[in-house]
C-alpha cells in the first residue's frame, strides 16, 4: 500500500483503542509498510487493548523495518506494556535481533508518561533480567513512585 513511507507521526489524533486496532490490522499485513522505520502514537488516549493490538501485528513481524515505536503520553499500563515487551522479543527472534533492539543508542519503544505502576515496573523488569536480549523501553514520567 504505502512501499517507501519510512515515517508516521500520527501525535495527537486522538486514535484510541479504536484506532490503534485499525493500524495494528494494517500493520500486520506486512507489504503494507514495508519500509516504515518510525512509529509516532504519542497523546493518542490509547490503552491496554489498543497497545495489545500492536503488540500483536508487530510481534507478527507487521512493518519489518520498524526501528521506533512512540507511545508516550497514553493510557497504556501493565497489560499493554508487558504484551509490547514480548512482542518485541518474539519479533527480534522472527527478524533478527537488529530490528527493535538498542543499536547505537536508539531507544525503540518508548512509553514515558504511561499508567506503568511501581509494581508492573518491577515485574517487567524481573522478566528483563531472565532474558537476553531484551527490548530497551523507556518510561519517563509514569507513575512508578505511586
């Protein structure tokens, strides 16, 4: 559908659950956006469900140049961080270990301002620490002091 579009910045759309289901059935196609590198969902009021749709087609290897994925300032906690985190795994294993994991600094998921709470925190962490590789994420701003 879209073979050279490299970028999406869709920040601020108010997408939700909704629409984040419909790019994530898009996503999973994958000659829809073959060369889609960066994935900009940041201030879209999407949650756990919206967040577990794109860990779906993406752990399905949908958009296999994806190098970044933004989802700051959503709804997303433990539920939709924790299915984002395994999808990543199981893609890097599927399409190789460069795709979505740190390389020269990128951070490839980043979810600050999120409903993580202190204890999912601790909980995805623990994963992280039994598995290699493992998927950077970065979580500024969320509510771990709570």
């Amino acid at each position: 559908v879209a073979p050279r579009l490299s970028r999406v910045d869709l920040c601020g759309n108010s997408i939700r659950d909704g629409g984040a289901k419909a790019l994530a059935a898009a996503l999973a196609h994958g000659g829809a956006c073959p060369s889609l590198r960066q994935l900009y969902l940041d201030y879209n009021c999407i949650g756990d469900k919206g967040a577990e749709a794109l860990a779906a087609a993406l752990g399905r290897a949908g958009a296999p140049q994806l190098k970044r994925l933004c989802l700051g300032s959503n709804a997303i906690g433990e539920g939709g961080v924790g299915a984002l985190d395994a999808a990543l795994l199981r893609r890097a294993a599927m399409i190789g270990g460069e795709s979505m994991l740190a390389r020269r600094g990128q951070t490839p998921l980043e979810i600050d301002y999120s409903r993580l709470t202190k204890e999912g925190a601790k909980r995805l962490l623990a994963r992280h620490g039994r598995s290699q590789p493992h998927t950077p994420i970065r979580m500024g701003h969320t509510a771990l002091g709570a």
